[in-house]
C-alpha cells in the first residue's frame, strides 16, 4: 500500500496537482490586474484649452491632435487616482 502511494506515476499527478494549484490563482490575479489597469487608462488623461486651440479628435492613429496660435495654453492633466491638475505655460 505505501509503495502505490509513493510510486512514480502518483508523484507525477501530485507535482501536477501541486503546480495548477498554484497557477491558477496567479492566473486569475493577473488577469484582474489588467482590467484593473485598463479601465483606469479610460478617458480623457490630458486636455488642452485656451485662446486659439484647436483640437482635431478624427485622427485614429495619435488619438486627439491639437494645435494652437497662442504661445500660452492651459493644460489639464487628469490623474485616475485624483482630481485635475491644471498647468498654464
């Protein structure tokens, strides 16, 4: 009886019983980590305003391109963790 417990086949089935107990809690905290991560990368992060911007939001590829004819705008950055945080340049 205690040869069968211990044979090699058995060992094999508890090292991989072993190592997906493990995996499979990993996994699934790593993959609720991205969600996490994603829907906090939502949303508007950097705006800019003031006299003479425009921005141009139909630009696929580098997202919202603005440009503007005053030297001096307001940009709001937006953190996920908190309220804005407006700079004027």
């Amino acid at each position: 009886m205690n040869d069968n417990l211990f044979s090699k086949k058995n060992l094999i089935t508890y090292l991989l019983l072993a190592i997906l107990a493990v995996a499979i809690p990993l996994g699934i905290q790593m993959v609720q980590q991205q969600i996490e991560l994603r829907t906090k990368a939502t949303g508007e992060e950097i705006k800019f305003s003031g006299t003479g911007v425009s921005c141009d939001p139909s630009i696929p590829a580098s997202g919202v391109q603005c440009t503007t004819t005053n030297p001096t705008i307001t940009v709001e950055l937006t953190s996920p963790f908190g309220g804005p945080l407006i700079q004027e340049n």
